[in-house]
C-alpha cells in the first residue's frame, strides 16, 4: 500500500515537473531557432507552439504578433496548456494593404484609390473588418452566394469618405480614405484571420486581440477551457455569422469566460454563439456547464 502511494507522488511530481515554459519577445534580439527560453526567446508564437509539448505554458513577454495561434490541447482538464500574453502581448488578426493606385475610371470618385489584397481565410473576402488608422470604414459588402439582397453591394455603391469595398474577382481592395487622400499615408488592415483558436483542455489568458475576423478566441468544439482576461476589440465579422469575442462554431463542454472585455466590435456581446448548432443535435443547447461572468461590453454590435 505504502509503495503504491509513494508510486503514485512520483508519478505525479513527474507529470508537472515535465511541463515546460517557452518564451517569445519579438521586441529584443530573438530566434525562431534558438532554445525559446527566458534569455534567447522566441521571435514568432508559431515557433514557440511548434516546439511546446501538450501541457506546456507558452509565455508571450511583448511585442505585436500578425499571426493566428492554434492551440495545442493540453493531456488533461488537471493539465492544461496555457497560453499568457503577460497583458502586454497583442494578436493581431489583420492583414496590412499596401501598393495603392488611383482608380480613374469605373470608381464613382477619382479619391477612391485601390490595392491588390488576398485574404488568408478560407471566406475572408466576405470580411466586414477595413481599418485606417484603427478607425472602422463602412464596409460596402459585395455581391456574393452569402450576402443578402439588401446587403449586396457594387463598386458604385463607394461613394463617399471612410468605405471600402473588395472585388473578390480581381483580388482588388477599394476604399475612399476619411481623410480622402492617398491612403499610403494611413495604415490600412483588413481583418483576415481569427487571433486564437481553441481546443480542449486550454487556458488562454492575458492578451490584447485586435482584427480577429469572426471572433477573438474561436473554435469548433472544446471542452475545459479557460478564456481569461483578455482585452478584445476590434472584432470583425460577416453578414451570414452572428460572432462574438469569443465565438464556437459547433459547442463547448466546461468553459470558462471571465474577466475579458470585449470593445469597438461587431458582435452584439461577449457570448457564446454557435452557427451550426441544428446539425450537431444540440439546437440551442450547445454548451454544457459552462460559465460567463464578469466579463464588459463596450460600444459592440457596431458597423
């Protein structure tokens, strides 16, 4: 009895002792090859992820990352893989337009301006997310199998300061600046990527999310994890979505959102929202025992 006991302690020191810390700071000298520790961290979360184990703590010390995180399910709901942005790191979701041309004809305006752009996701060409400068442009959506008739819009319809449009055809951003000026002398993004995508057994915890296109924290089906002091804005979605900060597209099992903020988005709360409920046989139901609270909405459910 005594030496199973002492078995099962050792077993069990063995198992937290075996979790790793690896660290990234694109903000001082780095390397996507090096060992990832406090010294020498990594430059790109993507390294350090491929490099962690399940269970791992993967710490995001500074800096500004243009890259989704795909969470590694950690082997445990008593061992989770933790991601911790130190609440200084920031996701960004965005992708940054550039190489501008006046259009001088079939523009309702000679300041409308355009640039060759490729969104990354799979439907981001339906994205409602263009920036100048952080501040949101009216979005003109184009005529696609998933727009509305009411929302369908042409290039015609851009006609006036702070809106955009993308013709999916030709791969083209438009957008006529606030300012109605060259836009290369603004920042101009486009939201085209989620900031984190969920699984089970996670924490994700102490990060600033920018430009995530159809949510912050996203993900299909996860159970046992923690969404935890996150400063979400910015969130961008599309007309045939209902979104939110933290978004799942099937269901979640046993988590947990506390503490985050959810700002200056196009979500009407930080909720739980799933799309494809019906199919999966959970109707309206897709979350069991699973908590909000204490999380702030400020200025969502804007256009």
């Amino acid at each position: 009895m005594i030496l199973i006991l002492v078995l099962e302690i050792f077993v069990s020191n063995l198992s937290s002792v075996s979790a790793a810390t690896w660290y990234i700071d694109n903000t001082r000298t780095c390397s996507d090859s090096g060992s990832g520790n406090f010294a020498t961290p990594f430059c790109t979360i993507g390294a350090g992820n491929g490099r962690m184990a399940a269970g791992d703590t993967l710490s995001v010390l500074a800096g500004e990352y243009r890259e989704t995180v795909w969470a590694k399910a950690g082997p445990s709901s008593a061992q989770k893989t933790i991601y911790d942005g130190n609440d200084k790191a920031i996701l960004n979701g965005g992708k940054i337009a550039s190489g501008w041309t006046q259009c001088l004809s079939g523009c309702a305006s000679t300041n409308v301006y355009y640039a060759p752009f490729t969104f990354t996701e799979t439907f981001g060409s339906m994205s409602g997310g263009v920036f100048e400068d952080a501040r949101r442009m009216e979005w003109e959506h184009p005529v696609n199998a998933e727009c509305k008739t009411y929302e369908c819009k042409t290039l015609a319809d851009l006609d006036r300061p702070g809106e955009a449009y993308y013709d999916a055809s030709l791969q083209r951003l438009y957008i006529w600046t606030f300012e109605s000026d060259n836009p290369s002398g603004h920042l101009i993004e486009a939201a085209n990527r989620p900031n984190f995508w969920g699984t089970n057994n996670v924490v994700v915890k102490n990060f600033r999310m920018v430009h995530g296109f159809i949510g912050g924290v996203r993900f299909d089906t996860a159970a046992n994890m923690d969404v935890l002091h996150n400063d979400i804005s910015k969130v961008s979605m599309t007309y045939f979505n209902n979104p939110a900060c933290v978004w799942a597209n099937v269901r979640g099992d046993n988590i947990y959102v506390a503490g985050n903020r959810c700002e200056d988005s196009q979500v009407t709360s930080m909720a739980f929202a799933s799309t494809y409920a019906s199919p999966y046989g959970c109707s309206d139901q897709c979350f069991h025992d699973s908590i909000l609270e204490n999380n702030f909405n400020i200025n969502t459910g804007v256009w």
